[in-house]
C-alpha cells in the first residue's frame, strides 16, 4: 500500500516525531460574504414600505371623502372600500411582491431581496404569506415586538424572528464590483 498523505498532513521522517493528525478545514456554510443585506437598509426598507402603504390608504380614503362630500350619498358606504383595501394590503402588498419579484417595493429600491435559506431560491406566495404574518403576529406581542428585529442584529445570518419561521433570508440584489487588488511589484533577479 503505497498511500500518499494528505497535503494538510506533514509526513513523518527517520527520527522526527509523528506529525499531529488534525481535521481537514471546513467548507464555508451559508451564503458568501457581503450578500447579506444590513440591518440600516432593511429598516429604510420598512419604513418606505410603511411610507408606501399609509399613500395609498390616504389615496383611497381620500378618493372616499370626496365621493361622499360631493356625490350627494347619505351613507359611509364608500369608506368600506378603505376597509377593503387595507385587508388587500394587508394579505396581497407583501406577501404577492415578495413571491412575485422576490421583495417589497421598499426592498427592491434599497437593493435586498428574500429568499430561501435553503437553496436561495425565492420564496412561494405561501412561505411569504406565513412570514408576512409572523411578522404582524410579533408586533402584536410586546416582547416578540422588540425581539423580532433586534435578533438581526446578532444572529450570523442577520435573520429576523419572522426571517426563521419560514427559513427565509435577506440578500443584498445589487453588489458593488469587489475592489481590484494591486499588484505585487515584480522584481527581477540580479544579472538578467
């Protein structure tokens, strides 16, 4: 048996000690460096988003008030389509954009997208419906509330509570070109 040691295994020589045996390096899990998206751009993504919606519910209500005022109806039926239209927000902006383009209007403009922490493929209108509600579900609860982004902040993959109910993760979508390293200088031997 003529077996060659692996290269992270110094062979042993005539008189030197056996060389230690130690595990072979472990591959690098999860996604590369610099793909996950920061906490400061996921919270500028929220509140663009919160920024998104109260526009439109003010839009609709808006509308609402002046079909009443000026349309001469004695009833507030009009107003039942803000109701109608925050439900729609509610369980069709986030879930539908996240499944569909694979983040919220909000996350699409600062660069990050979700996707799944499995395989990094995007997430099904399910799995982003389930995070969705996780999400408002953590709200309602005080201390669920403070934890759910601030886990993000010291979990490796910077996932939220919500983030790990579903197995999802936030990605940055556009990546600044790595900086080019300079070159080592070359030098030349002596008398050529």
């Amino acid at each position: 048996m003529n077996a060659t040691p692996p290269e992270h295994i110094p062979p042993a020589g005539p008189g030197l000690p056996v060389a230690p045996v130690y595990p072979a390096p472990l591959a690098h899990r999860g996604p590369a460096p610099g793909v996950l998206g920061n906490q400061g751009l996921r919270l500028l993504a929220l509140l663009l988003d919160i920024v998104f919606a109260f526009g439109v519910l003010f839009l609709v209500t808006a509308g609402a008030d002046l079909v009443v005022t000026f349309g001469g109806t004695r009833d507030n039926a009009p107003f039942h389509l803000t109701v109608l239209v925050t439900v729609a927000l509610l369980f069709l902006y986030s879930p539908l954009m996240t499944a569909r383009c694979g983040g919220t209007p909000g996350k699409l403009l600062c660069g990050l997208s979700v996707v799944r922490l499995a395989d990094g493929g995007p997430l099904s209108y399910g799995a982003a419906l389930g995070r969705h509600l996780a999400h408002l579900g953590m709200w309602l609860v005080p201390v669920l509330s403070l934890l759910d982004p601030l886990n993000c902040l010291w979990d490796g993959l910077r996932q939220c509570l919500h983030d790990k109910v579903v197995g999802s993760l936030v990605i940055r979508r556009r990546m600044r070109p790595a900086p080019v390293a300079a070159a080592a200088p070359v030098t030349r031997p002596a008398g050529s």
